[in-house]
C-alpha cells in the first residue's frame, strides 16, 4: 500500500492534493437490502472504509433498494447493524434509492429528449423465443456481460403510432438506450473515439481504461416494473452524491464501462474507480446471498468478532 506522502510525491490526482481546492473525497457503499451481508459484502464496505481513510474522504452509505419487489426493510436495519459491528461510521441522511424515483424519471426523460431511448414491450420469453429463432438461422446472438443475450431488437423499429397506442393502453414497457446512437452522441460531447475513465489498483496506481459500452448492447434504463434501473440509478446518485471514487467488486467492471457512457451523456464528471477482488466459495464460484453463504449475522451470532472477519476476508 503505497503511503500518503509517497502517492502524493508521484503527482497521483487520486490524492487530496490532486483534487479540486476545497473538495474532499467521497466514498460510498451501496448494498441492496435484498438479502443479508455475507462475507463479500464485508470485504466491499471495508476496502471502501479503508480508501476512505486513506483519503481522507467522506464514507457514505447508500441503499439501493429500487427493487421494491425484493427489498427488505429489516434488511435495512440489519445492515446498518452489520457495519457498525465491523466499526463502520457513515453520514445521516442514509439516501435511499427508493425515496428517488422521480429524479431517475427526470434523468431518463433528458436521454429521451436526446432520443436515446425506445419503448420496448418484450417480455422475457419474447426475447428467449426471438434468440432462439436468430440461432436456428444460424445467427448467433452475443452475450453481454452477465451472461444474458444481447436484447435482438425486436421493439426498436416500431411505428411511433403503434407505440403510442400500446402505452396509452397500458401495456408495460422498458426503455433501452440505443446503443450506436448514444456511442455516437458520446463521440460528438467529447470529441474522441472511445470514451474512458481511470481506474486505481490496491496500491493506488491509476490507469485509463477505455470503456467498451457496446457489449452491453441496448441495455435497459427504465424497467418495466420500476422508473429506474441499477445502471441509471447508480450514475445519478453517483453524481448527486458528489462520489469522486467508487470502490466496488469486479463483477461490477464491465458495468463501468456503461456507467461512463451514461455520465458522457449527462454531462457528469467520471468518478475514479476500484474494482477489488471478490472472494470465492469452496467451488470457486462467487460469494452470493442467493447461494446461501453464511450471513455476517450468523458469524456474529456464533460469536466470531470483527477481527475473526477481518482476517477470514484476507485468507480466503
Ligand atoms: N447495489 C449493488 C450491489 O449490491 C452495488 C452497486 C455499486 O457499488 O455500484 O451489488
């Protein structure tokens, strides 16, 4: 871990005296209230405490609960519980997503106004079936990076009357973002082929990493059931929340590279970013609350202390 006078002798702009005058870091960590912190979460929310720190930034907690289907508010509680056990201290007001739904409208509405966004009606299978058809063809529909096709594009040509008809009906409807479009809007704000932003390792090494949106293809930014999505919702408060380094696990990396395209688009400044390593199961697989990895409250609750996660984090 590089120390702060030798970071800031490397004329590192990640380091306080590289940042605006006036300006003090800001990191958050942002749960999702949809099941109970594990061990991965532990290592997230203290590697954000630990730059923090280092930084001599601010720590924020930040709910991301726009999934009103699956959030919890004992879940809530029982984080806030968590990270003070593990000798956490935020600042109050908690922002909690769900409070927010009209400022990811607003947001959505001005990439709209770009035309940016189309209706898209499919529904799940729709978009299975129409794979499967592409692939009997012998077309072979790309993955993005979680592992889901590519959305095929079934709804971006559809009459503007048609549209309209079907939302004055009721039918519900996502809203994606025309990739090529919004690359080439990117192209014209910033003057540059690619758009990038810079990355930081452990030791606090910065690097710019071109980002590479289109591989999400034409992702969601409204869903169907909620005025908001993870990727929408994480830029806007990235930004209202002044967040100058986001410190994250690597699943989130290929995220990035959308979130960045999202920010060229409003005109928000790119945070710095730390994508940590994750920790892994008996099986290699990573630690996931649907997997049923053992909950921080049960570890508490057997009696370990933050000390014995501290050191569980490191070995494995
Ligand atoms: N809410 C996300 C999660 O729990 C993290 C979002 C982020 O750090 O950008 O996986």
């Amino acid at each position: 871990m590089a120390s702060r006078s030798e970071a800031a002798a490397s004329d590192n702009p990640m380091m306080p005296g590289g940042l605006r005058a006036g300006s003090q870091p800001a990191l958050r960590f942002a749960p999702s209230p949809t099941g109970e912190l594990h061990l991965g979460h532990a290592l997230s929310a203290l590697t954000t405490w630990e730059w923090a720190s280092r930084l001599d930034g601010r720590f924020l907690l930040r709910i991301e609960d726009i999934d009103t289907g699956r959030a919890r508010d004992h879940l809530i509680e029982q984080i806030s519980e968590d990270l003070a056990w593990l000798g956490l201290q935020w600042e109050t007001p908690v922002l909690r997503q769900s409070e927010h739904f009209t400022d990811y409208r607003a947001a959505a509405r001005k990439l709209e106004d770009m035309g940016l966004l189309y209706a898209c009606f499919a529904t799940r299978s729709d978009i299975r079936a129409e794979v499967e058809r592409l692939n009997t063809q012998g077309i072979a529909v790309p993955r993005d990076p979680d592992g889901a096709p590519v959305y095929p594009g079934l709804h971006k040509e559809l009459p503007a009357g048609e549209i309209a008809a079907r939302i004055d009906k009721g039918e519900p409807h996502a809203l994606r973002l025309d990739m090529a479009a919004a690359i080439e809007r990117a192209r014209e704000i910033t003057g540059q082929a690619r758009i990038s932003y810079v990355a930081f390792d452990d030791d606090g090494r910065e690097r710019r990493v071109v980002a590479d949106p289109a591989r999400w293809g034409d992702a969601v930014i409204v869903r169907k059931d909620v005025p908001a999505s993870y990727h929408l919702a994480v830029v806007v408060d990235d930004h209202r929340q002044g967040i100058t380094h986001v410190t994250r696990g690597k699943d989130l990396e290929a995220a990035t590279d959308l979130h960045r395209l999202l920010q060229v688009l409003f005109g928000f400044e790119a945070p710095r970013y730390h994508h940590h390593r994750l920790l892994l199961d008996k099986g290699g697989a990573k630690l996931a609350k649907r997997s049923g990895s053992e909950s921080l409250r049960s570890l508490r609750e057997k009696g370990l202390t933050p000390e014995d996660i501290r050191r569980m984090i490191t070995a494995v």
